[in-house]
C-alpha cells in the first residue's frame, strides 16, 4: 500500500473466496489471475485490511474499474453498490472509517455464460472480451482513498478546446489553478467556488498542436495544482486534438478519408 500526499493507494494483495475456496490476488487485477477456475458466474468476495491514522475531515474511496457488479462493506457497514465494468466510481467514506485498522470487502459478481448467473454476459454491457477469451472479475484497476478538508477533484478531462474540472467543494472560498501544457505553455484560473459539486473549464489555445492521427498518435500531458485556504490539489491529463466529419459519404478524419474496419 503506498500513499502519495493525500492519496492512499489501496492496491497490493488482497484475500478472495471463491465458494470456501480462499487465496491471495494482486489488485489491480482479475481474481482468474490466482486460481484454476475460470468458468464461474456467480459470486466472490475480495478482503482488504488497512491502517489509516485520520489526519482529514472527508474520504471519499475512489474505484477506477470492477467488473461486473460489486457490493462494498467498510467496518462492516454497507458504503454502497455499482454495477458496470469499464467506468470509474466513487463513494464518500468519511463515517465509515476508523483510527487504526479498517477492514474493507468487495462482494463481487461477474458477467456468467449462463442464464441462471446473476449476470448473464449477454445481457450486461461485457464487449468483445467473452468472444476473444473468459470473462473476468475483480478489482481490475486504482482503487483509492482520497483525503481533503476543502476541495477535492472528482474527475478532469481535457476535450479540444478546454481542460474540463469537476470539484467537490466543502468549504466555500477562492480557488487558484497553475498548470502547463508539456511542451507548449502554462496555464491558470481562478474562481470564488461555493459548496458542493462544481465544474471549472479552462480555455486551452490549440493552435499549435500537432494533430492526433493513427500514424502520429501525438498526445499532450497537462499537468496541474488547483490551491484553496488548506487544501492543495495536483492532477494530470492527456490532450489530443484531431477533427472527425462526415463529407459526400465519406468518413474525414483531419480531412483526409478513412476506412474502419472491424
């Protein structure tokens, strides 16, 4: 387990049992990895123990991916249940947590070939992945615990105009953002944020980007730090510019012609 600033880093080996069958899976990871059975579809559950002195007011506990469905318990208390396996989520943990040891449970389904299964792969959003090879299960990405007092960012994306910021704010107050563009320029911002969920857009001058193509996959990393009273926030994206149209029956993409396959 490492933990970076105000990030804790909740993956490593965790304890799994599969139907009294118990061993050890590395996380991030599909719990296949550690066992011999691959043809199941029903439950299992992922066990993780960790020490956390509470220096904080608020914790959220931030998933990347679990597949399929998950119900997640902390100390023993429901903190919540997702389903789907490709998009991120996230859940507040604060009341949860304890000074100490604290016992976090993932009770996890995953995308079955049978009907009888909870969650049948032919019913559930599973893509290619049952056509090329087994389904999967498990914690298969980052699983965090996230501390702040003030603002906290809750997701950032750059699209081909603008860094788009979502923050979850408790305390009222102004906020600064410093950032550069690698290899291009800096960047800033500053709004007066009131309590609760709220979006930031900073105004991205794409004029001398090189555009992204399969042949010249160019991408650009944004890196930044947003400042409150207390609170200091880093964070880090990708940028990419490239232009998609449809012309007389034909697909552009940066004005030139091309053909999907697949």
């Amino acid at each position: 387990m490492k933990t970076v600033s105000n990030i804790i880093d909740l993956g490593g080996v965790w304890q799994a049992n599969l139907d009294g069958e118990k061993f050890a899976v590395q996380i991030p990871g599909a719990v296949e990895s550690a066992t011999q059975r691959k043809d199941f579809g029903g439950f299992f559950t992922l066990r993780k123990t960790f020490s956390l002195k509470k220096r904080f007011k608020f914790y959220l506990l931030r998933c990347k991916a679990v597949s399929y469905f998950c119900e997640i318990t902390l100390n023993g208390k429901s903190v919540g249940s997702h389903e789907g396996m490709w998009e991120e989520f996230s859940f507040d943990a604060t009341r949860f947590l304890v000074d100490g040891e604290n016992e976090l449970v993932f009770r996890i389904a995953k995308p079955g070939y049978y009907d009888s299964d909870p969650y049948p792969l032919r019913k559930v959003l599973s893509g290619f992945v049952p056509d090329v090879c087994c389904t999967f299960g498990g914690i298969w990405d980052d699983i965090t615990l996230e501390g702040y007092d003030e603002a906290l960012l809750t997701s950032c994306y750059a699209d081909n105009c603008s860094l788009k910021l979502e923050l979850e704010i408790k305390k009222e107050g102004v906020y600064y953002l410093e950032g550069k563009i690698k290899g291009l320029r800096e960047i800033r911002g500053k709004w007066e944020l009131k309590k609760g969920l709220r979006e930031v857009v900073v105004p991205l001058n794409s004029g001398r980007m090189e555009k992204w193509s399969p042949e010249n996959p160019k991408r650009y990393e944004i890196s930044f730090k947003i400042k409150g009273a207390k609170d200091r926030i880093e964070g880090k994206t990708f940028w990419a510019r490239r232009e998609i149209c449809c012309k007389d029956n034909a697909l552009l993409l940066n004005g030139e012609p091309i053909y999907c396959r697949g």
